[in-house]
C-alpha cells in the first residue's frame, strides 16, 4: 500500500476561491469589506515571514488590510492601546498580534486585550469556552485546517478513533476538541497523548486518524503506525540546509516510512501548513459577515 497524499497547497486555492466569492458579495449585497490587521512587534524575521503571507493573502482576496509594525522596546501599556483602538474601529473585523512576543510584554495579557469577536486567531478563553461547548464563533486556524483537509479528502471522522500526539493550546487541544463533537465533521472519539504518556505507541497503533504535533522531528515511526491509517503531519521541522541554502524541512513523522503503511498521509512541506493562513482568511470573512445587520 502507498498512501494517498493529501496536501494543502491543492485544498487550499479551493478554499480561497470560495472566500473570494463570499468577499464579493459582502461587499455587493452590504457594503462591507473584510477588514484585518496583523501586527508584529520587533523585527523576528520568522514573525515577519508569517506576517507578510497573511497581509499578501488578505490583499489579493480584496480584504481591507493593515499592518502595524511596533518597535521591540515597544511598553505594555502601549501596545494594549493600541489593540483597543483596533477593537473600536469598525472597519477592522479581525486582530492579529503575532506572537512571540518580547520578554517584558505579558502575552496572556495582550491576547485577553483583543475583543473576542475580533480574535480571528481563535486564542481568547471565550471563544475557547465557545469551541468547548460546541458553539464555536472561530476556530482556531491550525486545527481548522486540519479538520477541513479531512473532510474535503473524504476522510470518515464519524465514529473514528483519533489520536492526537501533542496537547498545545494552538493545536493539540482545540483539534481534539473540534473533533470530539457531535457534530458533521466529527464526532470521533478521541485520545491525547503528550509526554507524560507512557506507552506513547501503544495509543497511536489504534488510531485511525493520527494528528501529530510534537514538535519533534520523526517521533512518529512506521511500527507505531496502523495499517490503513490517515496521518497527519503538523510538524515543520529545520534539519539542516539544501546546497541551494534554503532551510531542510522535516514533519514529527517518518514520511517515507509510513506512506508505504498508511491510506493517507500530509507531506512537510505542502501539507498542513498552506492551510493555517487560508483558514485564518476564513475565519476575518466570517468577523466580517457577523457584523452584517449589527450597524
């Protein structure tokens, strides 16, 4: 058996081209346009990295966008009047604050500044609270994206058992809880392992769908893998260099090895990744059209 590759940079422009067309007609049928604003303190080239894909994405899906570049010395106090001023203008529907952050910033803080229906990163604890009760405004965009690879890849959610290797705020909680719900595209009974699991393999050999982010180059080898298993890869791991000097990337899982076990499986790159910035576009087109009839 060779698995079948489920990758992100196909499922993706699908996806942006049906945000284009709901765009379009917010703007035609109300006048909004969908308004996001990244902002990066300091200059961490990964940050600004990130922060340029999501402003590139947002412009060429015709959204109102802004970016906000503070200096590292930046004060706390600052910086939350600064997402305050955010959170009263209407033209902005979604606030991103691009973590990390510097050392003398509390980010707790900074993230609980942002007005939930403006969280469109989905990392406030009421719209936490809302995904645990199933009444989910944004989810979160990682986790989103994987759900949604699985259900356009016609992966049976339903009923399956799913492993999730990692129990991150950003990841391995909010998937298990997204997938843990009765609801369509989910309700899979799910199990988290972390790194106080003591037979880590002993859980991944029952999955059926595997989600790992651990954070950790090749955790995840063939024998620990099912037969037929769906895997997912969230892991973005540097290994090194190409002689042409780019960064050699790896996922948490032995790709090679367990494409030759697994039904299907996400690549790294190309496979979850593509996927965290579409969803967050998502996720400030869904801000925006929750405001309809509110002004």
């Amino acid at each position: 058996m060779t698995a079948r590759i489920i990758r992100g940079t196909e499922i993706s422009p699908i996806i942006r081209e049906e945000i284009d067309k709901e765009t379009k007609s917010l703007k035609l049928q109300h006048g909004i346009t969908p308004g996001l604003v990244t902002i990066i303190v300091g200059q961490n080239p990964a940050s600004v990295s990130y922060v340029t894909a999501k402003q590139k994405a947002a412009k060429d899906l015709g959204f109102y966008s802004l970016q906000e570049d503070v200096p590292e010395e930046v004060t706390e106090e600052a910086l939350l009047e600064l997402i305050a001023q955010y959170n009263d203008d209407t033209a902005i529907h979604g606030i991103l604050v691009q973590l990390p952050l510097p050392k003398h910033i509390n980010e707790t803080k900074v993230l609980y500044a942002i007005d939930p229906d403006k969280d469109v990163d989905g990392f406030h604890p009421v719209n936490v609270g809302r995904l645990m009760i199933g009444e989910a405004k944004f989810y979160p965009c990682t986790p989103y994206g994987i759900q949604q690879m699985l259900v356009r890849s016609g992966v049976t959610i339903d009923g399956a058992e799913v492993v999730v290797v990692g129990r991150s705020n950003i990841v391995g909680k909010p998937i298990a809880m997204m997938l843990i719900q009765k609801a369509e595209g989910a309700n899979a009974t799910v199990t988290i392992c972390h790194t106080g699991t003591k037979d880590l393999a002993a859980h991944t050999r029952k999955a059926d769908i595997l989600i790992v982010a651990a954070g950790k180059p090749k955790a995840i080898t063939a024998d620990m893998v099912k037969e037929g298993a769906v895997v997912i890869d969230v892991g973005v791991n540097r290994i090194g260099m190409t002689p042409e000097g780019k960064a050699k990337l790896c996922g948490d899982v032995d790709f090679d090895a367990i494409k030759e076990k697994a039904s299907a499986i996400t690549p790294v790159p190309g496979g979850v990744g593509p996927m965290t910035i579409t969803m967050l576009m998502l996720n400030t087109l869904r801000a925006a059209q929750f405001t309809v009839g509110k002004r």
